[in-house]
C-alpha cells in the first residue's frame, strides 16, 4: 500500500483534505470529482480529486487504524481539555445516521426520519463543558445493556483518568443496564420515560423534598417503589422531581447515581446533557457531515431482527406447547376416571341388588312364619334408599366427568388451532435471507476527523476569536471566517495571509480582534515558518 511508503509532507495534505472537507461543503471524497474551487491549493499547491483520496482512505480502512486512531485522539482531547485535578464525568448517547439503501439490511428507528429504515448507530462521548471526546460506530441494534458499561471502562483506561458517572438519557434507564453497572461498581445518571406518566401514589419517599439548585420552581425527593414486587427487583436509585405547586412528578430520575451528588443538584446536572450533548449533534450534522456515510462494502449475515423475532414467535409456540400437553395429559386421566366411575357403581349396585333381594327373601320368609317383619322392611327400605343414592351420585359424577371431558376437548381443540396459527406466524418469518451489514470501519475513520475538526475549531474558537464569537458553532464559523476569501503570501520565513475586509463593522471589528490574538500567539506552520493573519481594512 502506497500511504506506507510516502512521504509524511504527503500523508499530511491528504490527511488535511479529509478532514477539511466540510470546510470546503463537501461531504465526501466523491464530491473532489467536479470540485473546482481553490480548496487546500493555498496550503498545497494543488486540490486532490476524487481517486486518490478514496484509495488513501481505502488503504487506511484496509490497516484499520479506526480505533487506534480514536484512542490516541481521546487521550489528547482530555489531556488538553481538563486539569489533572479535575473530575472527570461523561455524556453518552447514540446518534443514529440513516442509510438510503434499496438492499435488505439491517433497520432500526430513525428518529430523526420518523422512520424505521436502514443505517448506523454512533455513541458520541463528551465531557464537561461539552467537549467532545470519542466516538464508536455500531449496528443500528445495538442497546446502552450491551455497550455501555464495557464504553466506560475502556474509555478510562484509554485516557488514564477515573471516571466519575456518566449521563444517559431515557434509553438508558432500564433495569438491564443498571444491574450491569451494580455489577461493574460504576455510577450512571438517567432518566424515566414520560411516557407512560408516574403518580406520586406509586412512590414511597424518603426525607424532606429539596428546592432545585438554580430552579426554585421544582423540589426533589428520593424514593422507592410502592409496589413491593417492583421495590424487590429494583437496583436504582430514584429521585422523584415536582413542581412547587404541584403533586404528581414530572421527572423520575433513576441510576446508581453516586451519594456524593447532593439531591438538589441532581436535575440540573442532568439538564446539561442538552446543552453539551443533543446539542453537540445538531452542530456537527450541520457543520461536519455527521450524517454522511463512508464505504458501502457489507457482509451477509443473518438478520437479527427477524432471528429476534423468530425466537419470541417461538416462545410463544412453546408456550402453547406447554399447554397442548397439559391438556392431553388431562383428557387422557379423564377418560380412565370414566371408566374406573362406570365399574365401580356397578359393582356397588350389584352388590346393593343382592342386599335388596336377600332381604326381599327373608321378609317373604317371616310372613309366611308369622314372624315381625319390621326389621326386614327396615332394611329393605335402606337398601332402595342406598341404591337411589348410589345412582344419583353416579349421574352427577357422570355428568361432572363428562362435562369436564367436554370442556378439555374443546379447550384442546383450541390450543390446536392457536399452536397451528402461531406456527404459521413463526414460520413466516423469513430467517434463511441474509441481509447487508456494512463495514464501519471507515466511517469509524471519518468520525474520528469530524470530532477532531470540531474540536479543532472549539480550540480555536476559545484560544483565538475574539470574545463576540466564541460561541460560534462549526457551521457558522465556516460561513463567516473559514471559507472567508483572501491572498496568502509564502515567504522565506513566515506566511501571510490577507483576507477579505468584511462588509459590516462589527465583524470586521470582530476578524480584527481575532487576527490580533492569534499573531500573538506566534504559531508557526509544519516547517516551522511564522504564521500571521491580517484582515484588510474596510471602506
């Protein structure tokens, strides 16, 4: 492969065009085919088109340096970002980008479509003040239970600093998850979903409810379960937040959150994620292609959706099974209960027949004796009066026998016709198509650049606009100063580049400030030449 034996200078200016490709609207190295701007030809002389940079991206894809690549970019994100002394907690949460495709793959719930459709879930890392920190590329079926909690560990060896908690929105807030951190002796922070709505009713609270730090209008409490069922299976700790005025909860929070975290300070923390979270998304969708694919080379593999859902089509078929049987078994002890009721009032009623006639006998006997014959028709009448009940007792068990026999048969013949159904539904289920699963690996690539340019330009930002724009998102910035028209001047021992006086004052107040703070900064480019950028002056 080509890009082991070039020179770094060049390994360097195709990196450059990768990473800068949002800067330049572009989404992909495809789109270089009939670009006809001046891109990277200030920096390099020349803008590569489309070929070489997908076979320098293809042979990157081919070494697999994806995960090598975000490891050693997350250790130097936190290294730059945060003091040694300071605590160090994380947001996660997925970023699903949909994937247009008319092949079977594997589908999942696009919420940004509304859809469900083919594409690939990324969990996206960031720290406090929302910097970002790594990100995975994953099947769009993967869950928070499976990925999570190994995330976390393996984060905090990549970057040799202990994680404090990490903050996950509802996704996470299942009783799966919260037992493999129990296991794993790690604190999270999550929420309930609203939907279905909690009352009050269902919570047992523990202490006095405690106004919100920064929110006076809502007071928090903690709490468990009610229900005793749900208390003994319960792992989290839930904290139950309300209006002032009001009575049922508005927010459940849930998690092994850790007891030094003051009950106040809970829903505030939280509330971050927003901020340094959804919102971090939005910037980079829009500023850094997040939502662009790379690659589209796949495996077949068997769908696990539908082996999912062939498994729980099966539990059911296995469940009527159960109750087939149980059936059978019961028909099958009716039928000789039957015939054992049957036998025996015969054998009784014979017996009480011969009684009846013996006695019969002997009164006969006394008459023609001239005997008392009071005891003869005492016994005689409690004969008929046994054999009455013998029989009427035999009739009402028949009829139970029979009745319950009926009963089975029909509740048999139902069972049969549900198992036949519910096979019909499992075995139409179509497990024998493969379907596509895409190879991440240089998406996990093209991830690792578009964190590492918006953190670049978060760096910027914070070490060098001036004070009005450094909160400037990644698109923004791109419109108003990195795609700025200008001369650049390559020198003996600096670099000078003249952009563009701007059409109004306060931006070009603005771009002047900014020029000012980063000549001071005295960076230099590659080969060591001194950096300046100046801003022309306006009319």
């Amino acid at each position: 492969m080509r890009v082991l034996t070039s020179l770094k200078e060049t390994i360097w200016s195709k990196f450059d065009h990768l990473l800068y490709l949002p800067l330049l609207k572009l989404e992909r190295p495809r789109d270089l085919y009939y670009y006809q701007g001046q891109g990277l030809k200030s920096l390099y002389g020349f803008t590569y088109k489309y070929l070489p940079m997908e076979q320098y991206l293809g042979q990157l894809t081919r070494l697999k340096i994806g995960q090598p690549l975000a490891n050693t970019l997350a250790r130097c994100y936190v290294q730059a970002w945060y003091e040694e002394s300071e605590t160090l907690f994380i947001f996660a949460d997925w970023h699903v980008k949909p994937h247009w495709t008319k092949y079977f793959a594997h589908s999942g719930s696009v919420t940004m479509w509304g859809r469900v459709m083919p594409g690939t879930k990324q969990l996206v890392v960031t720290g406090p003040q929302g910097r970002l920190l790594m990100g995975w590329n994953a099947t769009i079926d993967s869950h928070f239970s499976g990925v999570l909690v190994d995330m976390e560990a393996g984060l905090a060896t990549i970057v040799d600093r202990p994680i404090a908690y990490t903050i996950v929105d509802s996704e996470g807030s299942g009783l799966a998850l919260a037992q493999r951190y129990a296991e794993a002796d790690r604190y999270y922070l999550s929420v309930l979903p609203r939907n279905p709505a909690h009352q009050l009713t269902e919570f047992k609270l523990h202490g006095q409810w405690q106004v919100g730090v920064d929110d006076p209008d809502h007071e928090v409490v903690e709490a468990t379960w009610v229900d005793e069922r749900k208390a003994a299976q319960e792992v989290r700790r839930l904290l139950v937040m309300r209006p002032v005025t009001g009575t049922d909860p508005t927010r459940v929070y849930a998690g092994c959150i850790p007891t030094t975290i003051a009950l106040a300070q809970i829903p505030p923390l939280f509330r971050e994620r927003w901020y340094h979270q959804e919102w971090r998304f939005r910037e980079m969708i829009k500023g850094a292609n997040l939502n662009s694919n790379y690659g589209y080379s796949y495996d077949k593999v068997p769908n696990r959706t539908r082996q999912r859902q062939w498994e729980k089509a099966q539990e059911k078929v296995e469940v009527t099974q159960g109750k087939l049987a149980q059936r059978a078994e019961a028909l099958t002890n009716l039928r000789p209960q039957l015939v054992q009721l049957r036998q025996s009032y015969a054998q009784k009623r014979v017996e009480l027949e011969q009684e009846l006639k013996l006695h019969q006998q002997t009164l006969v006997q006394c008459q023609q004796a001239g005997q008392t014959t009071v005891r003869c028709q005492k016994g005689i009448a409690r004969r008929q009066r046994q054999l009455q009940e013998l029989t009427a007792g035999y009739q009402k068990r028949r009829r139970s026998l029979l009745t319950r026999l009926q009963q089975q048969r029909q509740q048999l013949r139902q069972l049969q016709a549900q198992l036949a159904e519910r096979e019909a539904c499992r075995d139409a289920i179509d497990t024998d198509t493969l379907c596509r699963e895409r190879h991440l690996e240089k998406d996990q690539i093209m991830l690792n650049l578009q964190l590492l340019l918006t953190n670049l330009h978060d760096w910027a930002a914070e070490h060098y606009f001036a004070p009005e724009w450094q909160k400037l998102e990644l698109e923004i910035a791109t419109r108003l100063i990195y795609q700025k028209p200008g001369r650049v001047r390559w020198e003996a021992d600096q670099i000078v580049v003249e952009l563009e006086a701007y059409r109004y004052p306060d931006q070009q107040r603005a771009m002047q400030a900014t020029c000012d703070r980063f000549n001071a900064a005295n960076l230099r480019w590659r080969d060591r030449r001194l950096l300046r950028i100046y801003v022309a002056k306006g009319l």
